[in-house]
C-alpha cells in the first residue's frame, strides 16, 4: 500500500510517500521568503504553496521511485492552520485522488505530530502521554490508541513555541527565532537571570506572562547598559530556554502522576530543542519513565507524518468526501 501525503498548514511545503509505514520519500519546501517580515505573514504563505506545491509532489514521487498509478490513497492536511495554506494542500490532494479514481483521506495535523512516533522504532505503547510542543499548539494529549486522543492540558494563550520566537525578536534575532535561541543557549549559563514561571491551575500553560516579564527585563538592564544584549546573548538565550523548559516538565510531571502513565513522548516543532530534549531524558530517568523522541525531521512539519496518520485511518477504513473543505481551527 502507498499512500501520498500533503502537508500544507503554515509555512512548510511537504510532500511523502509511505509504503507500508515505511517512508519512502519526505521532501519539504521551507518558505524562508516570511524571514524579513519578522513572522508567517498568510497570503505569502499561499502564495508560496501554489508554486511549491507540483514540484514537491512531483519530487516526492520520485525520490520514492512510486509511480502516481501505483498510488493506494491521497491523504492532506485538513487542519489546524491557515486557511489559504490548507486551501492549497487540500484542493490538490482532492483534484489528485478524483483523477486516479483512489480513496482521499484528511488528517488533523496535531494528531499527525503525534502519531510521527510510529515512524520508527522505539514505538511507544498505549496508553501515553504526548506533549505536543509548537509554534500554534502546547498540549499534553492521552493517548488510547492510534486514532484515540483526548487533550488533557494545553496553554490558555500563547504557544511554547510562539513565546521561544518572540523572546528571540526581543533579541533582534531573525525569524523564527526558536532553533537560535536553543543554539546560543548552548553556550549559557540556565541560571543566570530568573523569569517568573507564573502558575496556571490543573494541566494548563500560560505563556503570556514570561514574554512580559522578557520585556521588562531587557528594557531595565540595557537602560543601564546599552550593550547588555550584545554581551550577555548566551547567558539570557540559557535562562529563557531554561524557564520554558522547566515550566513544560512541571505540568509534564503533573499529568503523569495525575494518569500514572510512564510512557512519555514529545513531539511538535519545539522538541527540536536541544535544552528540552536533555531535561526530558533526565527527569525521565529520575520518574522511572519510557522517554520517546522523535529524530529531528520528524519534529517539525513534514509531510511524513500526515503519512503516518492517514495509514491508520486507511486501516480503519476511514476516508473523506470530495465535498471537504478545510478547518482553520480543527480540533480533536
Ligand atoms: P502547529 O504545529 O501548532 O500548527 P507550526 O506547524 O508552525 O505550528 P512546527 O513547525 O511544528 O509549528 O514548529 C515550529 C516552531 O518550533 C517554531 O515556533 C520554532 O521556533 C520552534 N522550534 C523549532 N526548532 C526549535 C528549537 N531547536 N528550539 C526551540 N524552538 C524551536
Ligand atoms: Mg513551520
Ligand atoms: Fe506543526
């Protein structure tokens, strides 16, 4: 069985073939065109998707040496994202799968960022508890089964991600500040400044109040000295990366005293980073836990895990009429 994906919900074009659960190809266009805009400005993105879009499926095929006759299922990304991105992923994902008379299959990108563990091996068994960390999403979802998932604890206002890229444009650091912060924190010491962690009730985030706080600190120590920044980049990069770190593991430790779950995976964009995939294995290591995470490609947006997931659904016969439309704001 080969299944062709499309992932098209923020600023990643992606295209994968998976036979089988194996990928054979996972091609991804980034759109580096938002970069002098300081964040996804959404009509570029379309735009942007539009031209990448046939190239990177066409590649796609390729790189997997898949012929489109021999194609089993056409599966996209329905949401959540943009609305013209996903319009663009969608409308050739449907006009694809009509013209070769196949079986058309939507996913949810956020259960998709999920099921990217069963990639491959170690695979986690179920139930387990999944923080799904990235630039729209902070969640912590049970996990019942492949196609079974139940948010259980996420942020109240800005994601984990979105709190990484707007600290690092406090910085002056270019856009998407995330992988910089995490590479200059390297260097830091985690301890240097402190940032209120704030407190949220049961299993939710809040990161709103960090960037504040961000904000603050960095206007009253260049006021004293302007070349505060300049100076002291690791040290603050560390102790931001720090703060969000140790306020994700909090609610994590919470949720899996709360299930008594100990199979603990992350998944999304953010657990790219370096300062959270080393706290996670030791605080796994101190709880007694199963510790899951994925390899960095499989991290961010890719089309492999839209891949992933639709093969789940095709298993259990489930598939999409041509009428579909996308959801901006999809949940699950
Ligand atoms: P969503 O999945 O919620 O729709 P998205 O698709 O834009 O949002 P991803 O591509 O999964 O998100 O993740 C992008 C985010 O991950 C950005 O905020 C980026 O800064 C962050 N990120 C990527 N690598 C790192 C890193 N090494 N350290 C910190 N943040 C990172
Ligand atoms: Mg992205
Ligand atoms: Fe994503």
């Amino acid at each position: 069985m080969n299944i062709l994906a499309i992932e098209s919900s923020c600023d990643e074009t992606s295209a994968a073939v998976l036979a089988n659960g194996h990928v054979l190809s996972n091609v991804i266009a980034t759109q580096l065109i938002h970069e002098q805009y300081g964040g996804v400005v959404p009509e570029l993105a379309s735009r942007a998707h539009q031209q990448h879009i046939l190239p990177v499926v066409d590649r796609a095929l390729t790189d997997a040496n898949v012929p489109k006759n021999e194609l089993s299922a056409v599966a996209f990304t329905r949401g959540p994202g943009l609305l013209g991105s996903l319009l663009v992923g969608a409308s050739f994902a449907k006009a694809l799968a009509l013209g070769l008379r196949i079986p058309l299959i939507e996913v949810n990108h956020m259960q998709a960022h999920v099921l990217a563990h069963f990639i491959e091996a170690p695979k986690p068994s179920f139930p387990f508890l999944c923080l799904t960390v990235s630039g729209g999403h902070t969640q912590i979802v049970r996990v019942d089964g492949p196609l079974d998932m139940t948010v259980i604890g996420q942020t109240q206002d800005d994601a984990v991600g979105e709190a990484f890229d707007k600290s690092a444009k406090l910085l002056s650091l270019p856009y998407p500040g995330g992988p910089l912060i995490d590479k200059y924190a390297k260097e830091g010491n985690p301890l240097a400044f402190r940032f209120p962690m704030g407190d949220m009730p049961n299993l939710d985030f809040s990161f709103s109040g960090i960037k504040t706080a961000i904000m603050y600190f960095l206007r009253d120590n260049i006021r004293v000295n302007p070349d505060f920044v300049a100076e002291r980049l690791p040290d603050i990069c560390a102790s931001i990366q720090h703060t969000l770190v140790q306020m994700l593991l909090t609610k994590l430790k919470r949720a899996a005293r709360e299930t008594g779950i100990r199979e603990i995976a992350i998944a999304g964009g953010v657990s790219a980073n370096n300062g959270l995939r080393t706290a996670l294995m030791q605080t796994g290591a101190e709880q007694g836990w199963n510790v899951f995470i994925p390899r960095f490609e499989y991290c961010t947006d890719n089309a492999a895990m839209i891949a992933m997931a639709a093969q789940f659904k095709y298993e259990h016969g489930e598939f999409t009429a041509q009428d579909v439309s996308p959801l901006p704001r999809m949940s699950f």
